[in-house]
C-alpha cells in the first residue's frame, strides 16, 4: 500500500507512520509528503528520508490538478491527513478507490467539528471535565470530523492536567494507534457499509 502523509505540524505522527513501515509493523510505504507550510517541521523529515514533498501553500483549489497529478504518478493508495489545517476539496475525497483517513486528538463524535484543532480540542475536554479522552481515526467525508470512525484508543485525563499535558499523553497513543489503523487497510481487513466499519 502506497501511502501520502498530509501534515502542516511538527510531523511526529508523519514519523510514526514511516517507523511502522520500516520496522514491519505497516505493509505499506510512505511515497509522498504534502504540506500547506513550507517551514513545517513535517517537511525536514520527509527531505530527510528522501521522500518527496509538495508544498501546498494558499486555497487547495488552486493546487488541486497539480496535486491529483502527483497522487496519480506516486500511485498513492490512501492519504493520512496528520494534521493538516487545510479542508480536503471534495473532487479529492471522490476519487474511487483513494481512501482518506485522518487522525483526531479526542474521542469523536465529541470535541470536533470546525474549529475544532490543536490546543482547543484539549482545552475544550478539560473545560468540560472529562475523565477520559483519547483519539480517533476516521474515514474522510465532506464535513469535518464527522466521517466513519475506524479506530479509537483511550487516555486518562488526571484532575492536575493542562492541555499541554493531556495533548502529549493523546499523541503519545496517536503514534501507536494511526499505524495500526492504516494496516488494517494494508491488509484488506476492513469492510465499510455506510457508516459501520468493521474488521
Ligand atoms: C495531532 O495531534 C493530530 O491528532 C492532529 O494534529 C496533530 C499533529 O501532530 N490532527 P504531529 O504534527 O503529527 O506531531
């Protein structure tokens, strides 16, 4: 399985998922890095590991033939989106087979939606005391947030926690969870009907 990472970040879980690759864990291969920032920390290591990337900066729309081109020549076979601030353009999330995943900082379908990114997620969780929080890996619709959930693995929230802490603690479980939801796809173990995903 051919896999394009789209991250604006600093790209730990880009690296997550290129370790899993490397280490056995992940039958796939990361070909292509897309980035909206040319200054992400997600850019150096993907030069890094000599894999290519296409920097995407200002509305997707503009870059949309350019990056459909590139997908098609790396005969990419999913897309993670690893935070990657910028809204996937429908014409992309229609292409058949391309499969779009993505990765949340919290349990949907609670503490998502627009807006909804970085500190926020956390900060909204810990406003709302919640004992328990976590991520999410779904498959990309139209709305944000809001499509099938394929995976989700819980943390605890501790009463002395800021959102800085809790953000470490939920990425912490985004590197082992986001690699072991993509080999479900890399297997062919997954069936999708509508909005139930099974394994
Ligand atoms: C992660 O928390 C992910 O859940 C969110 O954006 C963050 C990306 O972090 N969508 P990194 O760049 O992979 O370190």
């Amino acid at each position: 399985m051919r896999i394009a990472v789209f991250a604006s970040g600093s790209g730990s879980n880009f690296q997550s998922i290129v370790d899993a690759t490397l280490e056995g864990r992940l039958d796939a291969r990361v070909e292509l890095c897309v980035s909206s920032r040319p200054d992400a920390g997600v850019v150096d290591r993907a030069r890094l590991l000599g894999i290519p990337v296409l920097v995407l900066s200002g509305s997707i729309d503009v870059h949309l033939a350019e990056l459909k081109e590139t997908l098609e020549t790396q005969k990419i076979d999913i897309i993670a989106l690893a935070g990657f601030l910028k809204k996937i353009p429908s014409e992309l999330i229609q292409l058949d087979p391309l499969r779009i995943l993505n990765i949340h900082p919290a349990l949907l379908p609670q503490f998502g939606g627009p807006g909804m990114y970085g500190m926020r997620v956390h900060e909204a969780v810990l406003a709302a005391k919640e004992t328990i929080s976590g991520a999410t890996v779904h498959i990309v619709d139209e709305e944000y947030d809001s499509g099938p959930i394929v995976m989700q693995r819980t943390v605890p929230v501790l009463p002395t926690d800021t959102a800085t802490d809790l953000a470490a603690r939920v990425l912490k479980i985004e590197h082992e969870l986001y690699p072991e939801a993509l080999q479900l796809f890399a297997k062919n173990q997954i069936t999708i009907n509508g909005r139930k995903v099974s394994y």
